[in-house]
C-alpha cells in the first residue's frame, strides 16, 4: 500500500472536483481525504494499491467536465487514511 498527499491547482473549486474524487477512488478502493484550500487549491490523501492510486493520479489531472486542471503535485507521506475516502 502506498500513502500520497497530492495538491491541485486551476478551476478546481465550485465544479464538483471532490464529490467526483470521492466517487472515483470509491470505485478504484482508494481511502483518504479531499479539501479545499483557501489559496484555491484542492488537497487529497489517497491511499490504496499502487497501481490505483497511480490511476487515481491520472484522473486528478482530469477531474469533473467544468474542472481546469493546471497542476498536481504529490508526495509520499507516512500520515494514516481514514477508513474510507471523505471529503471536508
């Protein structure tokens, strides 16, 4: 298993970004966290299978259709996921 805390940047904010993390790592088995940031960021701890939380990555440059993706930057973290994926 591996632990990351990723941040993105752009329109992420106000387009669903979180609510559609949520239903995307539910479906990859991915656990952590989404909140925003008052600096307009999204942040996540994503937990889960390598290979999932590698293709939950690839999906956070995506996101929902209004969400513009300019950066994701993440980092592996010893810090513990909760038990599901939830969003704050």
């Amino acid at each position: 298993m591996v632990c990351e805390r990723c941040f993105i940047s752009g329109r992420v904010q106000g387009v669903f970004y979180r609510a559609s993390a949520q239903i995307k790592a539910h479906d990859l088995g991915i656990t952590g966290y989404a909140r925003n940031l008052s600096d307009g960021r999204v942040e996540m701890l994503v937990c889960g299978e390598e290979q999932k939380v590698t293709e939950f990555k690839g999906w956070m440059w995506q996101g929902p259709v209004h969400a513009k993706v300019e950066s994701v930057v993440c980092e592996i973290t010893d810090d513990k996921c909760p038990a599901n994926f939830i969003t704050g």
